[in-house]
C-alpha cells in the first residue's frame, strides 16, 4: 500500500474534508469578523499539528514550541514593513529561519546524547530569549508588536478585495501542512520515528 493511498484512508483526509465543508459554510453564510476567526483557528490548527508531531509523534516535550512558531511569523512581518518583501517570500524565509533556530536549539540535546529533558529546558529558554530579545530592540515594535502594511493592491502583496481569500489561503495552506505530516507519518521516515 503506498502513501497516497494511507493518506486517503486516514484521519487526516476526513478531518480535511471536514475543514473544507466547514470553510465553505463560513464562506457562504459567515460575515467577515466570522471569518477572521476561522482564519484565526486555521493557524492555531497549524501550530497543534506541528507540537503534535514533535510531542505526539517523536515524544519529545517542548516547552517554548510557539518561539519557533512565531519566528516565522514575525520575520515575514518584519521583512514586509521594514524591507517591503513581498509577504509570500517572507514566509518562505521565515519558515526557513525557524527551521534553522530549531536545528540549533536541537543540535546539542539530540546530537551530543543528553537527557530529553535538556530540549525542553532549551525550548523554553529560546522563547525567553526571543521574547526579551524582540521587545528590547524598538525596530522590531518593542512590547507592541508588529503589524504588516496597509500597502499594496495585488496578491504578490497579499491583498485581497475579499476576507474569503484570506480563509482560502489559510485553509489551502493547512491543507498542505496536514497532508505532508500525514504523509510523513505513514512514509518509511514516519515509521523509522515511531
């Protein structure tokens, strides 16, 4: 049985499928504050899936999961008002220093044989690191955060005429996120980490 087919059969196809009958619903009968929300619930579905796969799947607690998280989140935000990037690349490099940020803060508990404990202190303390760091330097908001601009008029800009799109695009992107664990989990690699 090959992974295509696995996926099919799982849990995640039919919570997908259900996702999108709930997407569809809101977008039919929901006004725009109701489909912020969903918007909203779409990231946070986002960051269970992946605490799921490091706690869930690989067993390993971590304590400052959202550091990583909102690193991604804030460099696109920040590459969007202080570079004018357009927000589609700044996910890219977001995602990308995240994932960097985490291999770091994992290469010395995984690589060196320490207790599993020592990850889960590291992640904490990197989401105080990131925490105390962002909101001492004034460039990138301080205590209030950061807000993309208001600029822009196409969807290189991420701009839309509708909050529709919005939940569009996030639901596509869960979409996507979901099927690769899913499919990362039932392949040969999902196999080896269980």
């Amino acid at each position: 049985m090959n992974s295509l087919s696995r996926f099919v059969r799982s849990q995640t196809a039919t919570a997908l499928v259900a996702m999108w009958l709930a997407i569809t619903a809101a977008a039919l009968f929901l006004d725009g504050y109701w489909i912020g929300i969903m918007v909203g619930l779409l990231g946070w579905i986002l960051l269970a899936a992946s605490w799921n796969m490091v706690g869930g799947l690989l067993g390993q607690v971590s304590f400052g999961h959202s550091a990583f998280f909102g690193l991604g989140a804030y460099t696109a935000v920040y590459l969007a008002t202080a570079h004018g990037i357009s927000p589609w690349l700044g996910m890219l490099i977001g995602g990308l220093l995240a994932a960097l940020f985490s291999m770091i803060v994992g290469y010395l508990p995984f690589r060196r044989g320490l207790s599993p404990l020592v990850f889960s202190l590291l992640t904490l303390a990197s989401s105080y690191v990131l925490l105390f760091a962002v909101s001492g330097i004034p460039a990138l908001g301080g205590t209030n955060g950061l807000f993309p601009p208001a600029v822009g008029q196409s969807v290189w800009d991420m701009r839309f005429d509708s909050p529709v799109s919005y939940l569009l695009l996030a639901g596509a992107l869960t979409t996507f996120a979901l099927a690769t664990i899913q499919i990362l989990y039932s392949g040969r690699l999902g196999f080896y980490w269980r």
